[in-house]
C-alpha cells in the first residue's frame, strides 16, 4: 500500500450523528486511536488520570457507503476534530477517507457545495484492548434528561454522588458541610437490584459522562457490590445509544477512608 492509494473510504448521510459522537466522547478523551474494521469504526480509551474508560462503536451498517478492505488503525485529536464537526450544518453529508497519508480528509457535502478537511493523524497511546467483564448485582434505566437533572441537584451540595439500588427503587445522596440533599425514585425509572447496592463517584465525571446522552435517550447504570472473591468496589457503567452509535463508560468509585 502507497500514500495516495484509498485504504478506507465511508460515507454517512447526516454528519449530525458523527458530531454527536464526537461531543460524547470529547467530554473525558481528548485524542484516541480510532479503529476502522468490517464490522464499523471503534474506539477504546482512558481518559488522562485513568479513573474513567470510554467504549464507543458506531456499526458500519450507520453508514450510506462503508469500504474498509482492512483494518485501519488512526490516532486522532478529538479535540481538534470535533471543533471541525462544529462547523457542521444541517443536512450535510460527510465522507471520511484515507489514503495512508498522515491526514484524514473530512468532507461535508451539501446539495450545492463541498468543503474539504483535513485531521492529522497522531501518534498515541494505544488504549486497552478489551472493555471490563464486571458482573453486575443491579441496573436503574432512566431517562437521560432524569439523570442529568439529578447532578444538577447534587451540584449544589458536593462533588461527590451516592448512588443506591434497592428493590424498585433508586436513591441519590450527597453531603457537603453543612448541607444535604436526598432524591428518591420510585416511579420514572427501572430498577432490578438483587440486593441494596451503592457506589460513591465523581459528581463531575458523571456530568461529563452523561452530557452526550440527550434528554429522552434512554441511560442504564449499573452498580455491583464486592464479592467474596474480590472485596474491591466496583466501577460504575453506564450505557446509552446516540442514534446506531453505542457508548459504555466505566467509573471508578471514590474510596472513602476514615
């Protein structure tokens, strides 16, 4: 393969669902290594102090033309590409394509223009190479706006969030100094919980991490509790779709200590 011979060409019809990707995931990762196969694009990655990881797919069914002989693999400034996708309009579509050159061409097309990109590919870490196989003891499905809406609350207490499942029910907690707010759902969301499982974690990540999933999406979190096995607290998941794209994060809870 030469610079100049096309290595993958994909075409997407609403650039819109890229540039939401992009949103998502630029929240907690700044660069990444994209990975571009048969089955869609993928990508894996830590966000810089290791406490969050983010798996993101977009199938190659999303796509109006998706040619992807081989695997592909592209370090990526998401940061620097989604200020491109910024510059996105309405009812564009968006070609991506690469030619083993050090740039990948970003083309919007619109019924009557074309305007061309170009993203630099980058040297970086390789992220990991497999999601964490947790077994979960609950799960609580809501609405995204539900859970955004949440934060917004426990932001005017503390940093930190509590998160408990109990049988058909969810409550949220935080403590500040001399303050405190308790919200406790049983109705609006789904709750399937073995036993009472909590989780202290990051009031901030979770924004950042929930910031992509739009009000009526639909986000599931999931909690587990240690095990005889592994005393250790488990990290939190949580899940949603952006159109055919599909998000996982993992968060590791705060350790409390006395």
């Amino acid at each position: 393969m030469y610079k100049g011979d096309i290595i993958f060409e994909i075409i997407l019809d609403d650039a819109k669902l890229w540039k939401k990707s992009l949103d998502a995931i630029v929240n907690l990762v700044k660069e990444g290594m994209f990975e571009f196969d048969n089955d869609g694009i993928r990508l894996m990655a830590m966000d810089p102090s290791q406490i969050s990881m983010l798996v993101f797919n977009l199938p190659a069914s999303a796509f109006s033309k998706y040619e992807v002989p081989e695997k592909a693999k592209l370090g990526i400034n998401i940061e620097e590409f989604s200020k491109i996708m910024g510059r996105m309009r309405l009812k564009e579509k968006m070609v991506l394509k690469h030619d083993g050159s050090n740039k990948l061409d970003v083309t919007f097309i619109a019924e009557k223009n074309r305007r061309s990109f170009k993203v630099p590919i980058i040297d970086v870490t390789p992220g990991p190479s497999k999601a964490l196989q947790i077994e979960y003891s609950a799960h609580v499905k809501m609405k995204g706006g539900i859970f955004k809406d949440i934060l917004k609350d426990v932001a005017l207490i503390s940093p930190h969030v509590l998160l408990v499942a109990d049988v058909n029910r969810f409550k949220v907690e935080a403590t500040g100094d001399n303050s405190g707010v308790e919200i406790d759902y049983q109705g609006d969301v789904e709750v399937k919980s073995e036993t009472t499982t909590h989780g202290l974690f990051s009031r901030d990540y979770l924004d950042d991490i929930s910031k992509g999933c739009e009000d009526d999406g639909e986000l599931t979190l999931y909690l587990g509790t240690p095990s005889a096995n592994d005393k250790r607290p488990k990290p939190l998941k949580v899940e949603y779709t952006v159109g055919s794209a599909a998000f996982t994060y993992f968060l590791a809870p705060r350790i409390e200590t006395d």
